[in-house]
C-alpha cells in the first residue's frame, strides 16, 4: 500500500476563461540543479522512474504543474506563461523520457514514463510552435 494517496484521473482544475487543455502528462518537473538532481540521475542510470508522479498540463497560455494535494486556491505548484517555455527533443533513457526545458526559472528537467511517448512528442511540438 503506498504511503502516498496516487490520482490515477486529472482533478478537475479551474482554468482562467478561454483557456484550454492541449497535452497532459504525468511525470516529474525538476531543476537539475537543485534538489531533483540526485534522482534525475538515479533515474537516467537505472532506466526507471524513481518516486511519485505529479500532473503536467500544457494550456494554451500556460504550462502548470498541480500540486501533490490541491486545495481550493492552491491548485498549482509551478505555472509558466508558456510563451517563456521552450523544449529540446525527448531522450529515452530506458522507462524514462527526458526532455530539457528552458523557463523563466533556468533550466528544468521533465522526465515522463517511455510509454507516454506520443503524449511527449505532442507536448514538445506544442512548444515549438
């Protein structure tokens, strides 16, 4: 039994009016720099996602990542404007996808399960445009 509580559906998420879901993914969002560096290299060494998931989605207008346990008012953890957004192409690494990003904040790794691949190429496309 995990200790976490897992989300297997999308919570339904308030979006700002006209804004739309394009792509959405369940991987982790990280800054290699940081504190997701150790795992990003567990998981680039093994080939295998190590840890817990969190809900990506490209809108029209943003790139939001939702928080572990959204409240009411608190849905987002990370939230680009998406026109500050851009993608390198996908590496697979094994189970694992990794696709560089560049964002206001610096550099930020996006590692999702290789089974999701046409979701990834979608999502990079999608910022390239």
């Amino acid at each position: 039994m995990p200790v976490l509580p897992s989300r297997r559906q999308l919570p339904s998420v308030p979006l700002e009016s006209g804004e739309f879901t394009e792509v959405v993914l369940r991987g982790r969002l990280s800054d290699p720099a940081g504190v997701g560096r150790l795992t990003a290299r567990v998981e680039a060494f093994v080939g295998h996602r190590v840890g817990a998931s969190r809900w990506i989605m490209l809108t029209d207008r943003r790139l939001l990542v939702l928080a572990p346990f959204p409240r009411e008012g608190d849905w987002f953890d990370v939230v680009f404007d998406r026109r500050e957004v851009s993608a390198s192409r996908g590496v697979k690494h094994g189970d694992v996808i990794t696709v560089e990003l560049s964002t206001p904040r610096g550099r930020q790794t996006l590692r999702v399960p290789a089974r999701l691949r046409s979701e990834v190429g979608r999502f990079i496309r999608a910022l390239r445009r």
